[in-house]
C-alpha cells in the first residue's frame, strides 16, 4: 500500500498547489475589481496602523455603483463623503463591495469597520449597530410606466407595488390598502418589473428615481412629498465603535464649509453616464460597458479551469480510493461522494466562504472558495465516472503489465488511465461544460463573474435585457469553443483505433 | 530451476489446483495439456502470482515466491507471460508497446530500448510493422509482438497461456514457429496448448493435468504412445 499513499500524497500536493494558484489569482482580481484606496498617511488615532475598512453595496446609484465604464472601482457620493472624512482622520480608506444584506453581518463580525451604502436610520437596525447624525435626507417617488403614472400614495391602493427589501420606502407602502407588495433586493431589478409589467409602480428614493428614468424614457416618477429629516441615510457603525464621534465631527466639518453640499451636486443630475436606450432592446446601451464584461471571461475561465483541474485530481484519487483493497479509504470515498452529490452546490458553496473564516480564522477569497466547492463537488461526480472508465479497461491490460513486472504507479499512470480517459472523454467535456455555466453560482459571494458583471451593468444603466442576452452569448461562445477543443483532442486519442 | 510443492488454489468453494508438486530444470520445454477446466491456466498464473495459490510452496532460482516478503513485481520480470488474448497496450504503436518496460522497469535509455526492440521484431518476422498500432494487425502477428515484449525484458522463463487458441486455423503455424525457434534457443518455457502435434514435436516434458491435479508427467514419445492413466488414455482418444 506504499505505492498508495506515494500516490496520494501527490495528488495532494498538487490540489495544494492549485489553491494556492486560485487563491493568488483570487487577489490579484480583488485589487483590479473590488477595492478603492486613498492614500493618505495612515496611523492616526481613529485607524492605529491600519486602513479603516468600509462596506457598501455598489448597487444603488448615484450613491455607490462599480464604475464598469472606467476600471471597475466603487464610485458615489457615499464614497467621496467617506474619502473626505478619511482624509480628515488622517486614515487610508479601504473599499469592500458586498451584498447589502450582509452588510449588518460584516459590522457584527468586525469584517469592516463601518458602513456607508445609502443605509436609512431604522429602530431595528439600531438595535445591532450604532449610526451617525444623517448625512442626506432623500424624498419617495412613484415609477411606474409613463402611460399609467400615479400622482398620490394613495392611488396605488389596491395595485401591485415593489419596493427595495429592508429600505425604508418598505415603511412607505405600509399603510396602502389591498396593495400587493412584492420586495425584491435590487432596485434595477424594481425597475425590470415594472417594464416587464408584473408590479404596476415601485416606490424609490429620488436620485436613483432619476437615474432609472433617463435610461427608461417609457417610465415616468412622481415626487412624494418630504418625509422628516430623522429618516435620511447615515453611516453605521459596530455597538460601541469609537469611531462614531469621530466622524460625526467631520460630518459637521463638511457640513460648515458647503464641501458636502458640493459632493450632493457633483452626482446628483450627473445624469450623463447613464445611456438612454431607444428601443425595447437597445444594445447601444451597453456602450461602454463590453469590455468590463469581457474582463469577466477571465474569472469565469479561471475558475473553471482552477475547478476542473482539482476536480479532476481529486476524483482520481476518490476512483483509486475507491477500487483500492483498503476498507477505510473505500468507505471514506464512498461517504464522501454521497454528502456531495447529496446536497446542493449552492449550500457546499456559501458554507464554505462562510465557514471556512469562522472555524479556521482564515479570511478565504471569494474565488477560492469557490473554486474550492467547485472543484470539491465536480471530484465526487467525477470520482464515479472515471472509476467506471477504469473497470471498463480490459482486465488483461492490468495483468499484461503486471507479468512485466510494471509497478502499480507507472501501470496506473501509463497503461490503464490513458484507455480509462479515452473512454470517459465525453462524460469529461460534459462535466467541464456543465462548470462554465454553473460558475455563474459563484456570484452570490460576490466573485465578479460574467454575470455578476451583467447584473453591476444593469444596476448601473437600468437596462436588464442587453447585459443579460450578452453574457448569454459569451457563455454560449466559451462552451462551443470548449466542445471544439475536445473534439480535436478525441480525434488525437482516436488515432489508435 | 522451477520447484513446486503440494500447490492449492481454490475459488470460494471451487478447488481448482488440488495439490501440485513437480520440478522443471533449466532450458526444459513443458506442454501442459488436459481437458478444459482441470486448472492448467491457473497453474501457469500461479508461478508468476498473477493468482495467489492457498496453500504450498513454489520456489525459482532458489527464491520463495510464495513467501510474502518476496517483491514480487521485480521477481516478475525475470519471468514472461503470453496471454490467449495478447493484452497488447492498444494506445501505442507496435515498438513503444516492446519498449515500454525495458525503458520504465529496467531503466534503459530511449536508443538502448530501440535497437534492442528492433532486433526482436526482426526475430519475429515484423520488422515493417514498427509503427503500426495493434489494432491494425492480424492476430498472428499481434502474438509475435506480445512475444517480442516479453522477451524485451530478458526474462529466464517464459510462460504461454493458450497462445494459439484465440487465433484463426491460418496464424496458428506463424506463432508455433516462434515458439519453436525460442525452445531451441535454450529457453524455459511453459506451454498450456491443445495444439498435441506441436506439444509432441517440441516439448521435453508433457504435464498432463485432469481436475486439478498432475496425473502425468512424461516425455512425449512416452506420453503419446504409452499414456498410463485410464483419464490421459481416454483424452487422447477424444482429440487425437
């Protein structure tokens, strides 16, 4: 059983060595996607030693989105707010996008140190986390289609109406009679609705009200009137955090000399960036924006391959695992090919971004852990494939080799896998395939693949169709170049024949 | 050269070799033959432990191979084996399959394996066949090039499982002709055949086994014209 173990133990290290690949990768893609830095000279007493970390949703216009036209760095006004009030503690700033619903989990957890995302004082929020005086106070809007456009709260009585979950405009909607209220997490995805008629209005703050309606000349808003200025939006902070006077103090500071004022006017009525569309599906909207998608087929590439490759190592070890004599290494691959293909992908992914910090305290990149679940879950399904095209191969093949004295290792490797891959090469290409297109799962943790690529676009031009129809084509392209490749490589093995 | 000592090897419940004991001496041809099922290929497979035996001893050059601490991957290639079916490595041509194990097992560099592997194609009569792949070959010749491969490793014993059997009537002669030349060249070898003319002409030794045990054990003037038992008396009446 030594020529076993020698066996696994490089498997091993070459799984080791591909994380290690992904995980380097994985960086490298945060610095060019997620991460904006100001530099200014850190050690002050608010940021001792290290960059204050700030969370936001980069979602919502003018307030904070990812500049796909330029790079792909978080942009708005809760931003140069933030870098202001940096600039003013002598602190680095230190920008991490995630999605708004874990914004509250990342300040409980010290992931970041406070939150700007055009997050509204609420009494059940306060309950978690502390707030700053406000720094804005946005006004409702009515959107619905400009045909059938709504003046008074009122008038929505009894109709379908969206609004963004865990906003505030949900205290809006409250009070409407009979009103069916449909709560989606993304105001892109609002304004989607109402054009593919399946709410009748959404109620949505101004500015991005504004946005969504320049991008979509058959929409039209409605001002509601003010609500009381407690409401307006204001950064959070952990219970206790020292930083809250602090900033409050700045706030203050740009309040009295009009820089505030001055930031409010830069993006409100920068209307200019968003395109818009003159036809149902207007694909000059996406002007601008292809290649920040593009740059997606290289995450999504990577991934893959990372995915596949360890897939691929690992479930040859479970195959030989498998067919080994060794009684725990049988039942060990076989337990674990039944956990994996007995829950779902989605589940082995988020439990493994999430629990790998928690239980290890090491921070894993979104990227490696996906290419992790990935490559974990494709092992167990590849395990029983490639241990078929194994049993498959002639007996007589094996005992050939053994009268020639060939050890284990080199028979495996030389003799019996070549005839076992040739066999299973379709079921092989049918797995990869099935990763390009299952890699879009990945942009629930925040990887920016193609189609979370799709999704930033259209939270930044409100236009759904075009990146999505896009992405589609992309995809579609990956995988029939794929197929190609695979053919040519099955025409190369079929030579023998 | 070759000892073996009271042999047992059962499946389950199925007693396939009921105790064998026998000697070959070095450069001795042995022909076993008997009826289909009385154990002559697991006899053969038991002496290179591609099947473990359950009881007994065999002993080569000494060596108990029988013995656990034995390697017994290195011990195998002092020995060859021909298969009925070839077991050629269909994914090579004709001379990578003759070079493979002379290079990874032995450790021979690339031109070393080549000239030797070329030297046994010409031995068996498929110089041109060099770098076809096996499944364009007849089944004759593709048992000369499972002949070469063997011979590649220098092996002091060869074994041959059936070799002719899986062959149509036409290829049978070129394989014998093979065997014939590698029998006068000094080797030892083990035949399980039903080719009796072959067996009588270029064997020393017949071993003649019926349910698992070695009834008799003569040379082949001796065997074929005077066979003692009653079971080797009615065998040859069947196929001679």
């Amino acid at each position: 059983m030594n020529l076993y173990k020698k066996l696994c133990a490089r498997s091993m290290l070459a799984v080791l060595l591909l994380l290690a690949v992904a995980s380097l990768a994985g960086t490298g893609l945060q610095s060019i996607g997620l991460q904006a830095g100001t530099a200014t000279a850190a050690g002050s007493d608010a940021c001792p030693g290290k960059p204050l970390v700030m969370g936001t949703s980069p979602d919502y216009p003018p307030y904070e989105n990812t500049d796909a036209k330029n790079g792909g760095d978080i942009v708005g006004l809760d931003i140069d707010i933030a870098k202001s009030i940096a600039a003013k503690l002598g602190c680095k700033l230190e920008i991490t996008g995630m999605d708004f619903n874990g914004l509250i989990a990342a300040l409980q957890t010290n992931r970041v140190d406070f939150v700007m995302s055009g997050m509204s004082v609420t009494d059940e929020r306060k309950q978690s986390v502390d707030f700053s005086d406000t720094y804005y106070a946005a006004r409702n809007t009515i959107v619905s289609k400009k045909k059938n456009a709504y003046e008074t709260l009122e008038q929505l009585d009894g109709k379908r109406v969206g609004v963004q979950l865990g906003s505030t405009q949900e205290n809006a909607v409250a009070g409407l009679k009979d009103a069916t209220i449909k709560k989606l997490n993304r105001i892109p995805d609002l304004i989607q609705e109402i054009k593919s008629n399946r709410i009748d209005a959404a109620i949505v703050e101004d500015a991005v009200a504004l946005d969504a309606i320049v991008a979509n000349p058959d929409l039209a808003i409605t001002m509601l009137p003010a609500e009381n200025a407690q409401e307006g939006y204001a950064i959070a902070f952990p219970k206790g955090s020292a930083l809250t006077p602090a900033f409050n103090e700045a706030l203050q500071d740009m309040d009295a000399s009009g820089e505030k004022q001055a930031i409010v006017e830069k993006w409100f009525g920068k209307h200019e960036a968003v395109t818009a569309g003159k036809h149902t599906i207007d694909f000059s909207t996406l002007n601008g924006y292809t290649s920040y998608i593009l740059r997606g087929v290289f995450v999504t590439l990577l991934f893959t391959i990372v995915s596949a490759l360890l897939g691929f190592i690992w479930g040859t070890v479970l195959s030989l695992f498998k067919l080994s004599t060794v009684k725990p290494l049988v039942w060990f691959a076989t337990v674990y090919t039944s956990v994996f293909r007995g829950t779902p992908l989605l589940l082995q992914l988020v439990l493994i971004y999430y629990a790998t910090p928690q239980l290890t305290g090491y921070d894993i990149p979104p990227l490696m852990a996906a290419g992790l679940a990935f490559g974990l879950n494709s092992a167990a399904y590849l395990s029983e494939t490639i241990r078929g095209g194994i049993m498959a191969v002639d007996r007589g093949q094996r005992e050939a080799a053994m009268a020639l004295g060939i050890p284990y290792r080199t028979m495996m490797i030389s003799i019996i896998f070549p005839q076992a891959v040739k066999n299973i090469l379709p079921a092989l290409v049918n797995e990869c395939v099935a990763l390009i297109k299952e890699s879009s799962l990945v942009s629930v943790i925040g990887v920016t693949d193609l189609l979370r690529r799709a999704s930033v676009v259209q939270a930044a031009n409100y236009r759904a169709l075009e990146p999505l129809l896009f992405v589609g084509a992309i995809y579609y392209v990956l995988v029939l170049i794929l197929t190609s490749l695979a053919r040519l490589l099955e025409r190369r093995l079929r030579r023998s024949d | 050269m070759i000892n073996v000592e009271n042999v047992t090897k059962t499946f389950g419940k199925h007693e396939v070799l009921r105790g064998i004991t026998t000697t070959v001496e070095r450069g001795e041809v042995v022909a076993v033959i008997g009826p289909s099922g009385s154990g002559k290929s697991t006899f053969l497979r038991c002496l290179n432990l591609l099947e473990t035996p359950t009881e007994g001893r065999i002993t080569i050059d000494g060596t108990v191979v029988t013995d656990p601490a034995t390697n017994i991957v290195r011990f195998r290639q002092r020995i060859g084996m021909v298969f009925q079916h070839f077991n050629l490595f269909p994914h090579m041509s004709v001379i990578d399959n003759i070079m493979f194990a002379p290079m990874k097992v032995k450790g021979l560099s690339r031109e070393e394996a080549r000239a030797k592997a070329a030297a046994l194609l010409e031995r068996v009569g498929l110089a041109d066949k060099a770098d076809s792949f096996p499944s364009r070959l007849s089944g004759g010749q593709k048992q000369r090039i499972a002949i070469a491969r063997s011979l590649a490793m220098d092996p002091e014993i060869m074994l041959f499982d059936e070799p002719t059997s899986a062959l149509d009537p036409e290829m049978v002669k070129e394989v014998l002709e093979v065997l014939r030349g590698l029998a006068s060249s000094g080797m030892t070898m083990l035949i399980v055949t039903h080719e009796m003319k072959f067996a009588r002409e270029a064997a020393d030794t017949i071993y003649f086994l019926d349910d698992g045990r070695l009834i008799e054990q003569a040379p082949p003037a001796q065997f074929f014209e005077r066979p003692q038992s009653e079971r080797a008396q009615r065998f040859l009446e069947r196929v001679l």
